[in-house]
C-alpha cells in the first residue's frame, strides 16, 4: 500500500463515540434551529416562514385570488424546503384553522380539517392564500428590511427572518420538540400584547409584574376559561416555564317544570370535541361521575355539548366540579416558552425577554428600512437634478439627441453651467438647481440615461415644476430620514406609531380582536361524597355463595326466599343504601371497593363479583359489607395473626384493591367490625379465649400480631401442619357479657367471660356451655 493510501486511511479512521458525538450534535442543533424551535422575533419556524415566502412570491394575497394548495407546498418544497409535501400541507394547514391559530395566517378555502380532529382534505382539493396578519409580517420584505440567505441548493434566496409589525410568537403561540429541549407558548391577544410593547418603549426597565397588567393571560383560540392564580401566571411569565389550567364554558340552560341540562359552549385549547365526547360516555359508563345520565353533541357551527344530569335534584356546580376532575373539561397548558434568540441562540424566556427581543427587531428593520429609502432618495434626486438640467438646456438636450452619434457620452461631457440663467432680465431669477449651484455642471452617466428615457410628452413646462415640487418634497423627507437615524427617541416614536396602526387592524375593535379567554376563580375540586351525587334510596344487597351480586330495590325480608341459579345459594344479605361502599373482603388479604349503585338490578340474577373488582379465581370472598367511615375493623387470618384496621384505611380506588392483611403461607379468614371492649376468639379444635381489645395494636397494613395460640403436629412428609387454626371472633362490652347465636332464630348470652379471660396468644379453654358445634359465632 503506498503512502498517500495510508496517510488517506488514516485521515478516515477515528473513534466510534466521537464520529457518533460529532454526527449526533450536528442532528441536534439542525433540528433545534432549523425545525422545532421558533425565532424570537417573527415568532416564526423555517418550514412556516418558508411556506409565506413561496406564497408572497405567487402573489396571493389577501385581496386577490386562491391557489391549489398543492402548487404552494410544491412551490415551497421545491424552491425552499426539501422535505415531504404532506408535511408542508399540514403545517400550511394548521396555519389556516381559526381552532389552532389564535390570528391565522392562512386562508383557507376548503376542508382543512376542524376542531372534532379529522384531518383536511387532499391539498388537490384545497386552496388558499395569505391572511392580512401574514401580510403584515412581511411588510417590508422588498425594502431590505430582513438578511437574505441562499436557499438550500443556492439558486434563491430566502429571508432569514420576516420583518414581523406585530409580537407573532406570543400572539399565536407555538410548540415542538427538538432534541433535549421543547417548547410550549400559549398564543394571546394581539392589543394586548401591543399595550404592553407601548409601555416597554416608554420604560425599557419595566417590571415584569407591571407587564401582567397590560396582558393578563393567554388568550385561546377557541376560548374557555382560565382557573389559575394571577400569582401562578405571573411566576410562569417571569420565569418562562410553568402550567395555567383552562376550563370549559358552561352554563346552566332551563328546560321548565324544574328540568335542566347544562350547555358546554367552549371548550379547552387543542382538545378534540370528538375525543372529549367519547371522554365523558366512558365516564357515564363507568360510573365516576353518577350525576351524570346523557351527553349530547348539538354543534353546528359553534360548539354545544350538552350534558343531561341523572335526577333534577343535582347540583350542576358539584356535577360539573366531578366532570373537571375526571374529563377534558379541565386541562393544564404546560408553558415553556423556549425560543431562538437572533435565530441562533436557543433560551428560555420570560415575556418581557420575549417582547425586548421583537422591539429590538422592530428598531434593526426600521434603521435598514430607512437606509433603503434614504438610497432610493438619493437615486431619485440625481435622476431629478437631471431632468431640471434638460428642462433648462432643452434645445441643446434636443439637438445633441438629434445629431449625435453617441448621445449618452456627448450629454455627459457638456458642460450645462453657462445656460442655468434663463434667456431673460429677470434679475430676480433663482436657478432651479439652487442659489449655490456648482457653476460648473455636468450630467453623470446614471442622469443621462434617464434624460435618454424621458418621454416626450413629458417635455413642457408642467412637468418641470412637477419635477421641483418632487425634489423639494424629497429633500424634506430626506433631512427626516436622516433626523430619524441621528435620534433614537425618534426611532421608538416611529415604532410606537407603527404599533398603534397594527393595533387599529388587529385590536380589540376589530373582527376577531377581542378577548376570547375570560378569567375566573376556579376553588378546590373536593372529593364529593357520593351521597351528593346520587339519589339516596334503599337497597338490599343479595351475594350467592357462587359470587353472583344484585341489589333488590327497598329493604326487603332477610328471611325472604330468593331465587338463585341451579347449584347456587345465598351466603350474603344485608340492607344498604344506594350511597354506600361496599367493602369486599378476599382471602389473599386485599379490600375491594364497590359503590352500591354500580350493582345490577334484583329482577334477574345479577352479575360476578368478579367482573367488577379483580379478585383472583384462587381467592375467595371472605365477607361483604357496607362501609361506615368511624368504624374499624378486626381482621385475622387463619394461622391467627391479626390487628385493628380503621375502615377509612381500606378504601380501594382501583379495581385491583389494597392489600391490608399479609397472608403469605395461609390465607384471611376473619373480619369483623369491632363493638365493643374485648374479644372473643374460638379456634377449630374449640379452644375459647377472651382477652381486652387494647391488646391488639392498630395499623394500616401488615401481618399482625398473634390473637391465639395453636399447636403444630406432624403432617405429611414430615411437614409440621397446624393443629386447628382461627375458626371465629366476636367482639363485645365485658359488662353485657357476650352473646351467639343458636341456631332457629334463638340466641344465648354469658354474662361473665371471667372463667375464659386469659392473655392475647393464649391457647384457651373448653367453651362455654351451649356454644355451638361449629364453633363459630353466628
């Protein structure tokens, strides 16, 4: 191999991690400035600044004629932006819906899609063009006002920025994901927006609480009301980062004879009403939000979502507080106004950042603006000195046209000094050139051509006192020009007057201009008890051994025969309320929560348990009752473990439940709500024990401690298995003795457990006379 091989090789070869590092940096920062993040003064992404350029450049404008919007994403992506032509359609697309876009920028003339999420239609069928508000961010573009670039294969040019007449990064908003940064700003209103770039003018130093005062909130498209603390907004203005929650607008609508509904008439930023429709049937259908029975779309042109509540006794405040909380209704907008700084510098900025940066971009347009008519000044007064020096010396302008060879030069190299005075004794006469014209006159090449150009009908003496009035009209706007770059107190009065015309076309007075977003004070959404939310009516709760559940309207007979399906039977009964929570205690020690109104009716014969709550096959159910907030329970599990649990700690919020009892090598068995002082437990080779209450500790969750003691014998394999176990516990007062059942519907009370009292894990003695065979309480 020979040297230059070698030497190329080397040149080629490098460490894995740095050509990855060195590659994946180069995608980073492609994407973070020329992608996702938009420029801090024209509030503009390349592939949206791109697509108004082509636009600008077929003509469209806001007053004239629609084009296929194929031929401007084709335009654009072929002169500008060298990516997929759906995805420039869709962000022309997003430009043009009044439901994203707080001032669209794009007219749109077709399907482009609408706020129920379906998408426009084929850009084959659409068309569009410029909105006034695109016009007027390029306002200027031809006066270079902006820098120009080459456009990616270098045969154009492109503007690096728009000159932008008004704040369109916070006017509209914007959002995307780059690479290790994102960006999120809510889009507000442009009067706003303008009195507070006003008053930055007027006090550069401006706090950026005093700024709250001119712009209070984002202002959404699509409206809905903002909940969030003035404190909250103002910290996520300051800092750049923060959230603000936004909720629907509703109001209660009166049906007569004490019927109502509500009408939802706006609805959350970026919310899609069809996925929001689909959001609360599922609620319905769940059950989380009981108050409510129906939810209807009626929109036309505007939204109206119109919610049906269960009975005409509901509060709508506390329905739609539950529908906030479990729905779109109510959202969070995640504000992260991460933005480029002079199109380079990616930062995070707080509003007044933001606002300094489109002033100090208004002021660098203004200067090249000003720089380019001061040029085209000069151009125009040096082709007007020009004309005056023809109309002065017309008939030798005319025979050196007429008779010479090469005029041009012949015009140049004449000497006009001695025929600045007129053929006349006027002695008051002025030369039109002024009284300190260089007596020496000549014509430059740029005024020849001009006089060569001249029409004839333009040779008469109207058109050249046209032609001074324009020159001294230009030399006064000129010495203005010139006051105004010399001055920058006369630069901001120019910006500030250029604000309050945009205010007059964008304002609150003009179409679309006002306010959308209103404000209001949201309070706490507090967990409703669910007697609030539904009616209170009585149930019978009916559980079969198989765990088929139903509740039966009204307190019927527990005596009462019911029917069952073949093989099945009742194992539990009890009366409860269409308010209350089940509690369903398994044997793999975890409580399950049921509203009782969930339950299917009593005509046939009801549902699984199981399809409600996710108990395991191999678990059983150990008991089932109704909840009662101040109440604690005694659970235990078969080897005799067990504790004191409050009720209100075993409420489940899922399907799945909450694991309260440990049971690893044995299973629950027991729990009982406690009445009482002490306990009584009666083990299966019927040993009784009676020891106080207090003994047993009180916790959230774990194995317990133990209630009584049983023996261990030798089982198979030579296993040692438990001889016994808990077989049943009952709690009562020790001054009202403690009483069972007997079986027949009699009962049997010992007045004095004295005999049976002993300590906590104790082994306990023969039971009392007469207490059943079972060994169980009941």
């Amino acid at each position: 191999m020979s040297d230059d091989n070698k030497n190329t090789q080397a040149d080629l070869t490098e460490p894995l991690h740095r050509a990855l590092g060195d590659r994946y940096l180069t995608y980073a920062l492609s994407t973070i400035m020329n992608r996702a993040l938009p420029d801090a003064r024209d509030g503009l992404k390349p592939v949206h600044r791109r697509i108004l350029y082509a636009m600008s450049r077929l003509k469209l404008s806001p007053t004239g004629g629609f084009l296929k919007s194929a031929k401007i994403s084709g335009d654009t992506m072929g002169d500008f932006h060298p990516h997929g032509d759906a995805a420039i359609y869709d962000a022309m697309a997003r430009l043009a819906q009044d439901f994203n876009v707080r001032y669209p920028l794009v007219d749109g003339q077709g399907n482009f899609g609408n706020i129920d999420g379906d998408n426009p239609a084929a850009a084959r069928y659409t068309e569009a063009r410029m909105t006034v508000a695109a016009e007027a961010l390029m306002e200027g573009l031809n006066e270079n006002a902006v820098d120009f670039r080459p456009n990616y294969d270098g045969r154009l040019e492109e503007p690096s920025v728009l000159p932008a007449t008004y704040p369109n990064l916070l006017a509209n908003g914007s959002s995307g994901i780059a690479v290790g940064m994102a960006t999120n700003i809510p889009p507000h209103n442009l009067h706003e927006l303008i009195d507070a770039c006003l008053h930055l003018i007027k006090a550069p130093n401006a706090r950026d609480e005093t700024l709250l005062e001119y712009i209070p909130g984002p202002d959404f498209p699509t409206g809905g009301i903002i909940v969030e603390t003035r404190e909250n907004i103002a910290e996520a203005y300051r800092t750049g980062r923060g959230s603000i929650r936004l909720r629907a607008k509703w109001e209660k609508e009166d049906l007569g004879k004490g019927q109502w509904q509500i009408v939802v008439t706006e609805i959350p930023y970026q919310v899609q009403k069809s996925k929001l429709i689909e959001k609360l049937a599922e609620v319905i259908q769940t059950k989380k939000v009981p108050l409510l029975a129906d939810v209807r779309d009626e929109s036309a042109e505007d939204i109206r979502v119109v919610l049906e509540p269960r009975a005409r006794t509901v509060d709508p405040e506390v329905m739609m507080g539950m529908l906030f909380k479990n729905s779109d209704l109510e959202t969070r907008f995640s504000l992260n106004m991460n933005v480029l700084i002079d199109g380079l510098t990616p930062k995070v900025c707080s509003v007044k950042e933001l606002l300094r940066a489109f002033l100090d971009h208004r002021r660098d347009v203004l200067i090249r603006r000003s720089n380019y008519r001061l040029e085209k000044i000069d151009h125009r007064l040096e082709v007007l000195e020009g004309f005056i020096v023809a109309f002065l010396n017309l008939d030798r302008v005319i025979d050196i046209i007429r008779y010479d060879d090469s005029p041009k030069e012949a015009l140049m190299a004449e000497d006009w000094a001695q025929d600045h005075r007129r053929a006349t004794d006027e002695k008051d006469y002025v030369s039109p050139l002024g009284p300190d014209a260089d007596p020496e006159v000549s014509l430059s090449e740029v005024q020849a051509e001009a006089i060569l150009n001249m029409r004839l009908r333009s040779l008469r003496r109207l058109e050249e006192l046209e032609l001074i009035a324009e020159r001294d009209a230009l030399m006064k706007e000129r010495a203005e020009i010139e006051d105004l770059l010399d001055s920058e107190d006369l630069q901001w009065k120019a910006i500030s007057e250029q604000l309050r015309e945009t205010r007059k076309i964008f304002g609150r007075d003009a179409p679309g201009g006002a306010r959308r977003t209103q404000f209001a004070e949201a309070g706490e959404i507090a967990d409703v008890p669910i007697e609030a939310m539904i009616d209170r009516e009585p149930i019978t709760v009916v559980c079969s051994q198989m765990g088929w559940i139903r509740a039966m309207t009204g307190h019927i007979d527990l005596s009462r025969e019911l029917k069952f399906k073949d093989g099945d039977g009742p194992r539990f009964i009890f009366h409860a309320e269409t308010t209350d929570r089940l509690l369903v205690f398994g044997s793999n020690g975890r409580f399950y929560t049921v509203p009782a109104s969930n339950l299917p009716g009593g005509r046939g014969m009801g549902e699984p348990l199981r399809l409600m709550i996710d108990l395991p096959n191999e678990a059983q159910i150990v008991d089932i009752f109704a909840h009662k907030p101040d109440a604690k329970l005694l659970v235990a599990s078969a080897e005799g473990n067990g504790f004191i649990v409050p009720e209100e700690d075993v409420l489940a919020q899922t399907r799945s439940g909450k694991q309260v009892l440990n049971v690893k090598d044995t299973e629950a068995r027991i729990c009982h709500r406690i009445k009482g002082d002490h306990v009584a437990v009666v083990s299966e080779n019927a040993k009784f024990l009676v020891f106080p209450l207090e003994e047993l500790p009180e916790m959230g969750r774990g194995k317990g401690v133990r209630i009584q003691k049983y023996k261990k014998a030798a089982g198979r394999q030579g296993t040692l298995e438990l001889d016994g176990g808990l077989s049943d516990l009952a709690t009562f007062v020790w001054a009202d003795g403690l009483s069972w059942e007997m079986g027949g519907g009699k009962t049997r009370t010992e007045p004095d457990m004295t005999e049976w009292k002993g300590a906590r894990a104790g082994v306990g003695k023969r039971p009392p006379y007469g207490f059943p065979k079972d060994n169980r309480f009941s």
